[in-house]
C-alpha cells in the first residue's frame, strides 16, 4: 500500500458533514450528544415513514 492510499484510510467519512472542520468538530463533541442527535434522526425518518412501512417495522421488532 502506498503512503497516498494509507492517508486516505485514515480519513474520516464524510457521512453527514461536508467539510473537514465540521468532521473535526463532530469529533470533538461528547459521545451522549452523539447519541442523542442519532436519536433524534431516528425518529425523525420514523415520523416520516408511510404507515405502511411503521406496521412492518413495528412487526419486525415486536418478535425479536
């Protein structure tokens, strides 16, 4: 592997943020944070979802 390909292996996904500041900043902020805005997506796409869907899913985790 070369040095180029080994930096770009160490780059973080840009998943969400667009700039390299915004990765950084992510970071830095404290993982129940992290976990609380990942909650908040969550239920946000579940409001989102047709009620069609919210059965199905709802199924789905009703057996496990």
């Amino acid at each position: 592997m070369s040095s180029n390909e080994a930096e770009k292996d160490r780059e973080p996904p840009l998943l969400y943020y667009r700039t390299r500041a915004e990765i950084e900043e992510c970071a830095k902020k404290p993982v129940e944070q992290k976990l609380q805005w990942l909650q908040a997506q969550m239920e946000f796409f579940y409001g989102a979802m047709p009620e069609k869907a919210k059965r199905i899913r709802d199924r789905l985790f009703q057996r496990k």
